[in-house]
C-alpha cells in the first residue's frame, strides 16, 4: 500500500524522467552557430507542449522561439513558409511530437524544404536520419553526434567546450525565450 506522499513523489520522478533535456544541444548549437537565436519548431502544439516549455527553458536569455502549430501533414508546407518568413535561424525537431518528430517523414519533408537555409537539430539519432546537422540527448547519451556532410566539426581543435548537463527542474516555466507562437489552422 502506498501512502499519498510515496504517490506524489513517485509522480515527480516519472514527470522528471519524462521530460526531454535540450540544455546540451542548445548549447552546443550556441556554440557553433555563434550569433544565432531565433530557434524555431513545428509541432502540434496542443500535445507537445511539455516538450515546447523544455526547448523553451533551455534557450538563452534574449533568444526568440517561434512554435508553428500544425496539425495536419498538408499544413507542412505553409509552415516551412512561416519558419522562413519570420526568420528562424535554428529549427529544433521534438522528439515525441504527434507528427513532425525525429525519425519521421514529415520531419524529414519539413528540414529538406528547409536544407541550406535552416540548420536543425535533434536530442536523438534518428534527427540525423530527417537531415538534421546534430543531435545530442539522453537518446544519444549524451554525445554530440553530427553529419559531416551538413556540419565541418574538427573535434581536435576544441571547437566545442564543455557542456555541463543541468537537470530539468520540475515545476519550472518557461525559460527566458521569447514564445513567438503561430497558429495554422482556423
């Protein structure tokens, strides 16, 4: 039998595990596209927005996220315009998104559109298979991987420092980001 306080701590835990850590790849994305913060994701907004409020508190103060909120595949097209309209300079694919997430065709549609203009990114390997230039998470292990062909990284150089892991904090908000959210549906 478990008393209500083992439940509540036992809810708290599991919502912690839930939760997806961007800290690490927003970080290392910081680190190589220097000068870059306006970070974009496509996504249907009404079941991922757990994971939106994770990429959001992991953005750096002063950075803007637009969140283009779709909820059909033949919204993908208008939302590649919108991204690119409101001048996204970092796409971030979710990794549990109802449609547009790492290892998805939609996701692979969507940063095709978006190749040599956008660079995105991804916390697992499966955002490298959609185009994705890196990906780096608890489904990497933490380990920044990254497409030689989108991406000319000599690790012997130092160009990435280290990346010091911050767990999420339950409870918290949003981060500093500014939320730029678009709807695409009427």
């Amino acid at each position: 039998m478990f008393r209500p306080t083992t439940l509540l701590a036992l809810a708290a835990l599991t919502t912690s595990l839930v939760a997806e850590d961007f800290g690490p790849v927003v970080k290392a994305a910081g680190l190589i596209y220097q000068g870059k913060n306006h970070f974009g994701v496509v996504c249907d907004f009404g079941r991922s927005q757990g994971q939106v409020a994770d990429l959001q508190r992991a953005l750096p103060e002063g950075a803007t996220l637009t969140v283009v909120d779709v909820r059909h595949p033949m919204q993908l097209g208008a939302a590649s315009s919108v991204i690119q309209a409101r001048g996204v300079q970092l796409l971030a694919l979710l990794p549990n998104d109802s449609l547009v997430y790492a290892g998805s065709a939609h996701a692979t549609g969507l940063v095709t559109k978006l190749n040599g203009t956008i660079p995105a990114f991804g916390t697992t390997p499966a955002a490298l298979k959609n185009g994705c230039a890196m990906a780096m998470g608890q489904g990497t292990n933490w380990e920044l991987l990254f497409n030689p062909k989108l991406l000319d990284l000599d690790l012997r150089r130092g160009v990435i420092e280290d990346i010091t892991i911050t767990p999420w904090q339950n409870g918290t908000k949003g981060g500093p980001a500014t939320l730029d959210l678009v709807f695409q549906y009427k």
